[in-house]
C-alpha cells in the first residue's frame, strides 16, 4: 500500500471489510458534506481493475445497499461470477471478421445482391 493512501485510509476511514479477492472497502468516519451520507471507498488488491469488485459490493460502495455483503451470501441463481477486463491480453474477444480474430472471415454464401438504385 502506497504511504499516501495508507495514512489516508486509517486517518479518515474505518475499514469494513476484506473481500474474497483481498480488497479492501472503508468508509469515512464523518458524512460528506454534499449528500450527508459517508463516503465509501475500496483499495484494490494488486492491479487498480474496476470489474475485480463483486456485484454485491459494488452496490455497497454506490450506496444502493447499506447491508454489508459478507462471504456468506450466496451468489442469486442469475448472477454469474466476475470477469476481470481481458481489453489489451491475448485472451481479448474480437468478433468474427476482426483483423486480429483468430478465425478467418465466414466465406461468403452468394446468395446476397448488393443493392442498386433503379435506373
């Protein structure tokens, strides 16, 4: 943890909780002055990724939800588990015809006309 952001977090922040992944979630020991509700906030563990954080922490930090999520909830038959951005890997998607997919183009069919306009 940077020193800056470590002096940050245990002057003006309580911490929470520790996620399955290792981040870290406070939330500030007074309310904002703006909407009068505490600012919260999470110290990423290793790389500063946004899709490493939970659906239900995410709530939890946007203040749609004031429950803190714990390890024991369990993940709604529709939720899926994260995916971390794999933008800029070799693991990237890139669709069918893309320069860089692993697939050539689809061999074209022929039984498409292009249009033209009546004479």
């Amino acid at each position: 943890m940077e020193l800056a952001n470590w002096v940050y977090c245990r002057i003006f922040g309580n911490k929470v909780a520790v996620d399955e992944y290792g981040n870290v979630f406070y939330e500030s020991k007074k309310a904002s002055r703006y909407f009068g509700r505490p600012m919260r906030w999470v110290y990423y563990n290793g790389i500063v990724e946004p899709t490493k954080i939970a659906p239900k922490w995410h709530a939890w930090l946007h203040h749609q939800s004031n429950i803190i999520p714990s390890d024991k909830d369990g993940i709604y038959s529709k939720e899926n588990d994260r995916k971390v951005n794999l933008t800029g890997t070799k693991f990237a998607y890139y669709p069918p015809g893309h320069f860089l997919a692993k697939f050539s183009k689809p061999v074209s069919t022929g039984d498409y006309h292009a249009w033209r306009p009546p004479e």
